[in-house]
C-alpha cells in the first residue's frame, strides 16, 4: 500500500501539469562541441532559451526579448526532461521538455512590456472535474499527460482531476471511460 501511495505522488508531480507552471514540450537541439559532454551543457542553454522563446510566441503571443540572458532564463526553469538524445564524439541531439515557473516568468518578463497572467484567464468556471479509474489512468498515464489537467485527488479505485472544457476533446480521443463530476 504505501508503494502504491508512493507512485501515485511521483504519477501527481510528472504526470499533470499544475497551473503555477508553463510546459515547453519537444524543443529539439542539435549541438557540436570539444565533445559530446560539452555540446550538451551548450544545448541545455540553447533549448531552455528556444523552449522559453516558443512559449512567449505561442501562449503569450508575445516577441521574445534577445537581451534576455541565460542566466535570467535558468532562474525561471522549474524542471525539464530530457525525452530523447543521443551522443557521438563531439555532437549532441536531444528533444527536451521545460517546466517555467509563471511567477518567475511573469517577473522577467513584465520590464520587457509583457504581461503574464498568473491566475488562469478563463478561471474555475470553465473547468470540469473527471473522475477515472486508476488502471485506466495509470494504462494511459503517457498520453494523459498531453492534456492540460491538474489532479485533484488520488484514492486507490479513481482518480479525479480538473480540466479546462476546452481540453475536453483532446480527452475523449483517448477513449477512456470516466465520470464528469457535478
């Protein structure tokens, strides 16, 4: 029981992104270098800033500002994944997925002119509760976690979570069974 328990804490923090994140996923880099070692640490850098650049002309619709220093960009990562990579002698590819903290970026960002809303814009309204079976949600934890959904409460039949309407879709093609929750 308390394996259990464990796993689904680590399935709550990786699998679900939580609304006081911004989620960058697939930025592919490739890198050369003295070796591959050292082109990796310089494609940590590069993706952190295209993951950065890509979620502020995506989500905030926004131009990303060049005097943004590395530096400034790694204070405001919370986590990433490294999803894919390979090594040769002095190249490094890799696809890589950041998590950016909003109150950080919000900071960083609001002396360049770019405003970040730190509460969801279209609020708790707009949101749906689900309640799942939990073999179901941990047969299709991978793909369950694409869609922007924050979990609410784990027991050892179901799990239920919040999730925008808009997403509901993107849901439903997974053809799981659920309940929407009053």
């Amino acid at each position: 029981m308390k394996r259990l328990s464990f796993l689904l804490f680590l399935l709550r923090l990786c699998v679900f992104a939580d609304s006081q994140y911004f989620e960058v996923r697939d930025i592919e880099i490739k890198q050369k270098g003295k070796n591959s070692l050292a082109a990796k640490q310089v494609a940590l850098d590069r993706a952190a800033r295209l993951a950065l650049k890509k979620m502020i002309e995506d989500e905030l619709k926004g131009s990303f500002p060049e005097s943004i220093s590395n530096q400034q960009i790694q204070n405001c990562v919370y986590d990433y994944s490294i999803d894919q990579e390979k090594f040769s002698d002095s190249i490094y590819i890799g696809r890589i997925s950041y998590r950016f903290l909003k109150n950080k970026i919000s900071s960083l960002l609001k002396p360049h002119g770019i405003n970040v809303s730190i509460q969801d814009d279209e609020g708790k309204a707009n949101d749906v509760r689900l309640s799942v079976y939990l073999v179901d949600f941990l047969r299709r934890a991978r793909e369950l976690r694409k869609i922007k959904a924050a979990v609410e409460k784990f027991s050892d039949q179901k799990v239920v979570f919040r999730i925008k309407k808009k997403y509901i879709d993107d849901f439903r093609k997974l053809r799981i069974k659920y309940a929407r929750l009053i």
